[in-house]
C-alpha cells in the first residue's frame, strides 16, 4: 500500500480578485515505511501540499490519499494515525510545562495517562530536554520549542509523519540533533513508519530522503534518488583552482571548457569525461596552479540548472 498517492492536485487561492496557483498538477507516490523529502524554495508550494495531504486544506482539483483513506471524505481516518510537524510553529499554552503539554496533547490523541507519562520520559531523555521538562512553553528557547513540537509529533507513534521545514530557525547543533533523531525513529518502526519532509536545506534532504522531488512554482519537476537528480546539474564536476598568473591560466585553460571568475576564484565546468581528463592532467603539471580542488555537483547545482533560480 503506499502511503501517499496524488493525482493531479491543484491548489489555487484568490486574493483582491486575482487568482493564484500554489499547486499544479502534482502527482506523487510515496511507499509505505519510506523517507521522502519535497526539496524547494521558499514559496514553491511545499506547505500547501503538506495542509492538504494532512487534511487541513482541501485540493482545488484532483484527489489524494494517505495511507489509503481520501483526505476530503475519511479525514478522521488520517488524523488519528498522522502527526504534522512544523519548523517554527508556537501550538500550546505558554503557561504550561513542557512535560503538562504533552501530556494534554498525548490525552487529546487517545493515550492513557500512565502510557502518556512513559513516553514522555523516554523521548525528552532521548531528546535531551529531561531537564527542561518544569519549565513553561514561554520561557522555551527555539530550539527547545522545536525539540518539544518533534516529541509531541511523534509520541503516538504515527504511521505518517508529516514534517514541514522542521529544523527552520535552529543553529547547527540542534538541527543535527534533530535529524539523527528522525532517522534513528523511521530506522525503529521496520518499515512501518512514513516521513514526508518538506526543507529548502540542501543539506538536510540529502542526509535523510530515499527519495527526493523537486518542486518549484507549484510545479513538481523532478523525482528521484539523491545521486540521480545531481546528474541533471549542467555538468558533471568542477574544479577550483588558484593560478598564480589569472591573466595566463585564463588564457591557458578557456579553450578546453567554461571558466568561471567570481572575487578572484576560479572555477572550471567540465562537462564531460573525456573533457575531465584533459583538465585533470593539464591541471596536475601546471606551474602556474597552486592548489585544485574537484567538486562534485550538489542538489542545489541541480535545482538551478532546472530552474534558473537558487533553492535558498
């Protein structure tokens, strides 16, 4: 069964008269117990698809299903074996402990206390919010507040979890913290746990995701593994390098491929094998070249040779 399957959903909003197309067309299929990740820019449509396939926002057009259940007419069917996770959301009462609110979020899901209460120390342990757990929601950093939405998503144990930029906002630390965690959770469930992750970190969809889409305008235009949408980038590798003479390496290198010049670095695009060889050799005896270094391309190398437009 799969766990999420669109087709052709649209989603338009009308604002002063004039109507806006956040989706287009998407089509998606999802496998049960998979880690999926919608990488796109700010604005892309990545959000609304999460609101409707979470049953907070209906598609203009097309159907989709969750886990098998159609999220205009069995929404109760998804919700109670769904939770969503936003990046910077603030849900709770700010007087509240962290450990009363999940609590009261664990008892709005159908858990008994007693079940309640044990997750609850399991997961602030494994979390590293244990000694957090007296304190209110107002007086949270972001970062705790983020950690807290993460064990509040995921203490029912769901069968999808829905993630929306989920580390938006955090310093470095705790988005690792927060992404060995989710992989460690899907790892546990034996392929009986979902993850859609929607982010606009490069970084992020390539440590997590089995599989990636691209979205971009509402549009999804690609779909695939992590290695294979890099291949889509307009070249197969590039190499930085520092000359000692700009003017002749300039001179010495621009018949063998596209040289690039930004505040005085320089970047070689080979386009091809064959062209990678040549450059490479030539590289490697070259006097008048201090240091090289090969790139390979990157996620969002890919994103702007399909689109013309950074991911960030």
């Amino acid at each position: 069964m799969l766990a999420v399957e669109t087709i052709n959903v649209s989603r338009t909003f009308t604002k002063k008269k004039k109507i806006k197309t956040a989706l287009s067309n998407i089509n998606l299929k999802i496998e049960h117990g998979s880690f999926y990740g919608l990488l796109g820019p700010n604005g892309a449509g990545k959000t609304t698809l999460i609101k409707i396939l979470s049953t907070l926002l209906l598609p203009s057009n097309g159907s989709a299903k969750v886990l098998g259940f159609d999220v205009k007419n069995e929404t109760n069917e998804i919700r109670w074996r769904m939770s969503l996770v936003s990046g910077g959301e603030f849900s709770g009462y700010g007087l509240l402990t962290v450990e009363e609110q999940l609590w009261m979020f664990a008892l709005f899901n159908g858990m008994s206390s007693l079940n309640a209460r044990n997750k609850i120390d399991e997961l602030l342990d494994i979390v590293g919010l244990e000694d957090a757990r007296k304190i209110e929601l107002s007086q949270l950093s972001t970062g705790m507040r983020q950690k807290m939405n993460l064990v509040r998503g995921i203490m029912t144990d769901p069968e999808i979890l829905f993630l929306d930029e989920p580390t938006l906002g955090l310093d470095v630390e705790i988005a690792r913290d927060v992404r060995n965690y989710l992989k460690k959770w899907i790892i546990e469930g034996s392929d009986k746990r979902t993850v859609l992750l929607t982010t606009h970190y490069m970084q992020e969809a390539d440590e997590l995701c089995e599989k990636i889409g691209i979205i971009n305008d509402g549009q999804l235009i690609l779909e695939g593994t992590s290695d294979g949408i890099k291949k889509s980038s307009s070249y197969i590798c590039k190499y930085s390098i520092n000359p000692v003479s700009a003017s002749s390496f300039l001179n010495s290198y621009k018949r063998y491929a596209p040289v690039l010049v930004t505040e005085n670095k320089f970047e070689i695009l080979v386009n091809n094998i064959e062209e990678e060889e040549i450059i490479y050799t030539k590289l490697r005896f070259d006097k008048n070249v201090t240091y090289f270094d090969k790139i390979l391309p990157t996620l969002e190398d890919a994103f702007m040779s399909l689109t013309g437009r950074e991911l960030n």
